[in-house]
C-alpha cells in the first residue's frame, strides 16, 4: 500500500488537490473493418536510418555499377530504390550495397 500512497502524494498539487489521472485502456481493439480486424497503429510517415550504404568493393569495380550509385546518391534516391536499379542493370551481382556508420543519419520518406 505504500506504493500506491507514494503515488498519490506524487499526484497531489501544491495547492493540496489531487491531479487528475487519465487512464488509458490499450486492450481495446478497433472495430471491425472490411479488411479485419486490427489493434491501433502510429502511422509512419518515414524511415529513419542510422548511417548510409556504399558499394562493396566488388560493386565499385563495375564501372556501370558505379554510375548508378553516383546519380542514385546525387538525386537523393534512397538506398533501397538504389539497390533495385543495381540488381536491374547486374542481377549476378548479390548484396551490391552495404551499410556504414557515419556521424549522421538520412531521413526519407
């Protein structure tokens, strides 16, 4: 019970009213829609990723490759759409991008 009465004091104003709670019921799913039903969801308006992607070194030899990730990077493409097009243009290459850390990070949306 002292945890609840630490609580309570925590709760009380300096005028010595008690502020109010706001309880929150996350068991509550959302109603039924055509497509089922689903609990709710914080929309994502984007990715934000730690670091950038470079070519690997076997990429970076192909010259074709190269240009592609040089255009790709100065349109501001992200890597993903970037990787696509190298697996368009070379489909034997495998994994031709690969993540490094830098000092700031790329938000896209």
């Amino acid at each position: 019970m002292s945890y609840l009465s630490n609580i309570a004091n925590d709760l009380t104003g300096s005028n010595g009213l008690v502020l109010p709670i706001h309880v929150v019921d996350c068991s509550v799913s959302a109603p039924p829609t055509l497509i089922g039903q689903t609990g709710p969801r914080i929309p994502v308006g984007g990715r934000i990723r730690a670091g950038v992607k470079v070519l690997t070194r076997r990429a970076a030899e192909n010259l074709q490759v190269y240009r592609i990730y040089e255009q790709g990077v100065a349109k501001g493409l992200g890597f993903e759409t970037i990787e696509r097009e190298i697996a368009v243009a070379l489909p034997e290459l495998k994994n031709p991008l690969t993540p490094k850390n830098v000092y700031y990070f790329g938000v896209r949306g």
